[in-house]
C-alpha cells in the first residue's frame, strides 16, 4: 500500500544511497539491485499489458522508471516524517499511469476493468493446469 509509511528499516535504504556516493562498491551493489528492480517492474508491466490487464501510456520501461522515482521519494518522504499522499491520490494516479493515451472519455478507469477481468480469471485460477505465477497476478489483481 503505498499510501502507508515506509517501515523504519527500510529507510536504511537512504543510508545505503549516500554510501553509494563515496563508495564505488556499494554503488555498484545498489545499482545492480536497482536494475533488477525496474527489470521485475517492466517485466510485470509488460506481462499485464500482453494479458490485457493493463493498458499503460508509458513505455514498460518509462513506467518501472516512474514507480522506482515514486518509490523513493516516498521514502524521502517517510525519512522526514512527513504523510504520505492519501489512498485516492494514488488510485488516481495509478489510473493516469495505466490507461492508454488519449481522451479519457466515458470508458471505465483501469482499475475497474482490471477488477473486472481479474475476477474472471480468478474463477480459472482453481484449476490444477493454471500456472502459478498466474495465480499470483490473479490475487494481486483482485485486490480493491
């Protein structure tokens, strides 16, 4: 939910960033660790777009760029004990990030047609063929 805190510990992760700047070998830990992540973050987008759950007006890659740059100004923000934005400012800006160029018109928001699709899937889901890692994408997916 990243309208909550960060917890403490995770904040060391700003500890490890400044390290990062005067040590060529923590740098090099941390980037490896970020490349990983914006990697697990397209690839999930990419996923979800080929499985028609998202339909992003950013790139794959653009998009795990921009959830990594929300990522740690949140923890900046928790660093200094400030309030996350609320749960509907990120419901609203995960709908302009996840739905396709173009004018908005009356169609639903993507959260709601994610919902909808991921509750179809979740009755496939029970079947002893489906994959597991499509199992996950369906529980992530039929969340509220």
């Amino acid at each position: 939910d990243l309208a909550r805190r960060p917890p403490k510990r995770t904040l060391l992760l700003l500890d490890l960033i400044v390290m990062a700047r005067r040590d060529p070998e923590v740098a090099e830990v941390l980037q490896r660790g970020l490349d990983e992540y914006l990697g697990a973050v397209a690839g999930a987008a990419e996923m979800g777009r080929t499985m028609g759950l998202l339909e992003p007006a950013l790139a794959s890659d653009e998009l795990a760029r921009m959830m990594a740059v929300i990522s740690f100004g949140l923890l900046a923000f928790g660093a200094i004990d400030q309030e996350p934005p609320s749960d509907a400012a990120f419901i609203r800006l995960t709908n302009a990030l996840l739905q396709p160029d173009g004018p908005p018109g009356d169609q639903p928001t993507i959260l709601a047609r994610v919902g909808a699709k991921a509750a179809a899937a979740a009755q496939a889901s029970s079947s002893p063929s489906v994959n597991p890692s499509d199992r996950i994408i369906v529980s992530l997916t039929a969340r509220p």
